[in-house]
C-alpha cells in the first residue's frame, strides 16, 4: 500500500515538473510579447502602464476561474505576473537612456581647463553660497590658490524658499566669477535658473549649476542640453533616483553630453539635518549611469560638524568629488550663514579630508 501510495506520489510530482516548464515557456513568451508591446508605446509616446487594460485581465481571470484557488489568489497571482512583464519593459528604457551604464560601460570623464572630473581622481568644489562682492569672491579665491585648489562654485541667482530672502546679483555676479575665474586661473561653477540665461551663462561660467529645485524645470533642461558646455545637475529635494536620471536625460538626448550628477540630500522627517544625505544614492548611480557623481555634503547636512564625516563617507562611496560651502566671513554672509565654513575651518576640513587618503591622487593632475 504504502509502495503504491509512493509510486502514485512520484507521478504527481513528475507531472508538477513538467507543469512548471510548461509555465516557465509561457511566461517567457508573454515577457516577450510584453517587450515587444513596451517598444511600440515608447515609439508612441503612449504610458507603460495601462490601469484599465490590466482591470480588464483581471475581471476576465476572475471571470473564467475554476478553482481551486480563489478569485482573489488568482488576481494577486497574475498582479505579480503583470509588474514582472511591465518592469521587463522600463528593463528595455533603461537600456536605451543615454546616462545609463548599459548604453556607455567606461566612466565619462569630463576635462575642464587642466581639471579632470570623474575617472578615479576625487575633486573638491568649494566657495561661497552666494556672489556677493568681488572682495568676498577674491578672499576665497586667494585661499584656494594658498591651497592648490581649483574649482570655485558661488551662486549668482539664488532660488529662495521666501520672497523676501536675497536672490544673488544675477549678471553681475557672472561678471565677478568670470574675472576672478581669469585672475586666479579657477574653473568656476554657478546655478542658472531660467532657460532664456543658458547661452549667456556659457560666457561667463565653466559650468552651469542646475539647482535641486530645478531638477524638473524641463525646459531648463531642454536648454542646458542645447549647449556644449559642462552641466553640473542637483538631485531634487524629493526625486527618486529613476526621476534624477531622467533629468540627466533630457540634457543628454538634446545633444550635450557634458553632464555631471550631484546627491545633495532629500527631504525626509528627520529634522536634526537641513536634508537627509543619501549616501547610498552615490554607489547607485555609478553603478546605473556612466556620469561623473557628486556630493555636496553642505545642502545635505546644514552642520558644520557633519561636514568632515560626510565628506568622507561620500568618497568612500565612490563619489568623484565633494561640494562644500566656505565663506570669509559667514557671520555677514547674505544667505545659509550658519553653515558656510570660514578659511581657517575650511582649510582644516581640506586638510584632513587629505589626511584621510581619500583625496591623496589629487597632485597627479593638480585638481581639486
């Protein structure tokens, strides 16, 4: 008895096997078909995902159910099905995007001047919030000669989350970073905000900044990717990393392939910090895109304390460079002065982010 109740067993099981083939061939031929539908929407312009088809299958799947599983089984069953098919798909976009690692295997490497970013060789982008006078920009500048440093960022236009806060000298700024830029041989960094100020941004500035709060100004994009010249891009306050590098995309695919990627922290609950450095967004997207990535560790703490640490947590992730914010005299600084560093706090965190090793390959291309 016993003999046949194991013979009966071994037949149930054997057929079981042949039933999961059977399945494996099917869902493969429907992922398939899936691709094949996801590279006609895309050429379409039509959504991935389609709510209504999907309700439809799953009424029909209820609708033709046999049993034994039940109705609600069956559908989380074939739910499961349809996310795997749909993530085949944005499988297949990923593969495609401009910025992704599946597109371009080798690291961008972008050279400005006699300054490397990307490729193996970290660099230090340092200066102050905003551009408020040429004094201040040629006190910073002068250290940053004291230093070896090369790469002075300082904001010209400044979005503000208030009306009344100060909103940067706009062109005149421009005009400060330029001259400082051409007497102190730096390469200089600033954000531009509206699309129209692009192509006047490239007579002035090394690279055009574009901000967290415009990550999604589309036609800023669209513009900063109509230009060949450098384009440093800010993760948003609350994007994803799928949402940062479709950002990345809309500059690439308008032609201009001079972009690099920057983590500056993401709204979270947490309040002990102005932001939540995402430190784990860093070795993610060097992973999925081939662009240079950075961290600016000052927007994303808001503490001079954490500074130092974060710093190096974000080279030891991976990071290609670190930005931070260094002011001569913060106490009077126009904008975020509670968390600029002065030069003597500057040159100490400099000093020992060196000490650590993380940014010891610097002197073999006299970078920052």
């Amino acid at each position: 008895m016993a003999e046949k109740a194991l013979d009966q067993l071994e037949k149930l099981r054997k057929r079981l096997d042949e039933i999961n083939l059977e399945i494996l061939e099917l869902l493969s031929e429907r992922g398939r078909i899936a691709q094949e539908i996801g590279k006609i929407k895309e050429k379409a312009g039509i959504n991935r995902f389609d709510p209504v088809r999907e309700r439809k299958m799953l009424d029909v799947l209820a609708e033709k159910n046999k049993g034994p599983f039940d109705n609600k089984t069956i559908q989380h069953i074939f739910k499961e099905i349809f996310k795997a098919h749909l993530e085949l798909q944005e499988d297949d976009s990923r593969k495609a995007l401009l910025v992704s690692r599946k597109r371009q295997k080798e690291d961008t490497v972008l050279k400005i001047k006699d300054v490397q970013i990307g490729g193996g060789d970290p660099v230090l982008i340092a200066g102050p919030c905003s551009v408020e006078s040429y004094e201040q920009v040629k006190a910073v500048a002068l250290n940053h000669k004291r230093q070896g440093l090369k790469l002075l960022r300082g904001g010209a236009f400044k979005p503000r989350t208030s009306p009344y806060d100060f909103q940067g000298l706009g062109i005149e700024g421009l005009k400060i970073l330029r001259q400082i830029a051409d007497e102190f041989d730096l390469v200089v960094i600033s954000e531009i905000v509206k699309p129209e100020d692009i192509e006047l941004a490239t007579q002035y500035v090394d690279v055009i900044q574009i901000g967290a709060r415009n990550m999604q100004n589309f036609e800023l994009l669209k513009a900063a990717g109509s230009v060949d010249h450098p384009i440093l891009l800010k993760r948003g306050l609350s994007a994803t990393i799928q949402e940062f590098m479709y950002a990345a995309e809309y500059i690439m695919s308008r032609g201009n392939t001079k972009v690099m990627l920057c983590e500056r922290g993401i709204r979270t609950f947490e309040k002990a910090t102005r932001n939540t450095l995402d430190i784990s967004a860093i070795p993610l997207l060097k992973q999925e895109t081939h662009l240079p990535v950075l961290a600016d560790v000052t927007h994303a703490t808001g503490r001079l304390d954490l500074l130092l640490p974060t710093a190096k947590a974000a080279l030891a992730a991976g990071a290609d460079g670190v930005m931070v914010e260094v002011h001569p005299d913060p106490a009077v600084a126009l904008s975020d002065a509670n968390q600029q560093m002065n030069l003597g706090q500057f040159n100490d965190f400099y000093a020992e982010l060196k000490a650590s090793g993380l940014l010891s390959r610097q002197s073999k291309v006299s970078v920052s």
